[in-house]
C-alpha cells in the first residue's frame, strides 16, 4: 500500500522564489527521505530524517517532519532552473519489512526562470 | 554517475525475446534493489537483496528473474513481456538493510516491449 503521498502533485514557480512540498503518511516510521528525479533519471537522495527529529537543513533544503500529524515538508529557498525535477518522499516502516522504502507518486516543480 | 551503473539505457523488445538488465555498483554496498517506475505510478518495489540472498519477492510476475552474483552485481532476466511491462527500470543500493541509509539510484533501463 502507498504510505507517502506528495502534495501538491504539481508546482510551477519563478527563478528566486521558495518552493514547498509536502508529504503525508499513513503508519509510524523509522526515517523518512526526500529524493529528486531529472526526468528519465534515476533518484537523487537529497536528505533523511529521523523520526525523534524535527528539523533538518542542507544547503537550500530544510526539511521538517511532524510525527503527530504524520507529515512532512520540503521547502527549496532561492529556486533556480536547474530545481526543475520531480520531488518525492519515502519512508518505511515501524513493523515488518522495514527496510522496504515506499514512495509516493511525487510532486513535479518546474522553477522558470 | 551516481555510483550505480545500468546498462542498457535504453531496450526495445518484442514480447517473445528474452532480454536481461544489468546494475553495478562498486560503492561497497550491501543490499540492491530493483523498482518499477511507470507512469502516474509511485515507484514499485520488486527485489531485495541483502549480501547476495533474495529477501523480498514483491508478488512480481514469474517473466521477470531477478540474479545476484556478487553483492556488485544484480541483473534483472526479462522473458515474454507485456506491453503493459514497458516502465522504467531502476537499480538502488544502500549500505544496508536497515532503514538508516539512502538509497543510491542508478540512471535507469527504460524499457519498451512492443
């Protein structure tokens, strides 16, 4: 079953601007990650947090993730061109298989410049 | 170049041939997978593999093979596919199994069976 779902499923915005991303979730986690695809390319991981963690910053990303309300965002400040891609979450989960990482369907950010 | 090399890029083939994928990754990595990306799809998880032994068969169709050499290599043996098995094909590994890594994609096989 799906357990992250991107929102929204796309965002257009201009060179310069901030762009967020959102993820939901459905069952406890371990990790949750955030991935980029060019299109036709393989996944980039971009950043993982923990789940007894609440922010995290890389760069231009900072990521946060709220456990209460299962959900997570990716925020880009400063986006540029080269931004462009499709952004997704992935988690696992607590019990079972937790090694299976789950992917959502992803949010598509084009970023004109 | 991510680290995971897949090859070919690109594959066209009929539903009677028999074609297989390559992944190779010299990363020092653990465990690979192969995932099914489609369109307006979530990506589909369809092997594991941890140190060279299957530990995730993900109700995957008996025309797809999945093998695994050495824990470089993992190959993808493709025989009388549907055209609804057209998809892009993705290799990934990671340190481990265990949950605390990122995952290292390779570009991809986009794959076309007409």
């Amino acid at each position: 079953s799906q357990q992250g779902e991107e929102d929204p499923q796309a965002l257009s915005i201009q060179e310069g601007e901030n762009a967020t991303m959102n993820c939901s979730y459905k069952t406890s986690i371990n990790n949750l990650q955030w991935y980029r695809q060019n299109s036709g390319r393989g996944l980039v991981h971009l950043i993982l947090i923990r789940s007894n963690e609440r922010e995290k910053h890389s760069g231009r990303l900072r990521v946060t993730l709220d456990t209460s309300k299962k959900s997570s965002s990716l925020l880009i400040t400063a986006s540029r061109a080269a931004d462009t891609a499709s952004y997704f979450c992935a988690t696992d989960a607590v019990r079972g298989s937790n090694y299976k990482l789950t992917f959502g369907k992803g949010t598509l950010l084009t970023v004109n410049p | 170049e991510t680290g995971v090399t897949q090859t070919p890029r690109h594959l066209v083939m009929g539903m009677t041939n028999k074609k297989s994928l390559k992944c190779e990754q010299h990363l020092g990595h653990n465990a690979m997978y192969w995932y099914k990306q489609s369109a307006k799809k979530p990506l589909e998880l369809m092997f594991v593999y941890s140190l060279e032994e299957r530990v995730e068969n993900n109700s995957v169709p008996s025309r797809f093979s999945p093998e695994c050499p050495n824990s470089s290599h993992l190959f993808l043996h493709l025989h009388t596919l549907q055209p609804e098995d057209s998809a892009l094909y993705l290799c990934a590994s990671s340190q481990g199994l265990h949950m605390g890594y990122g995952y290292t994609f390779g570009s991809g096989t986009r794959l076309t069976v007409v």
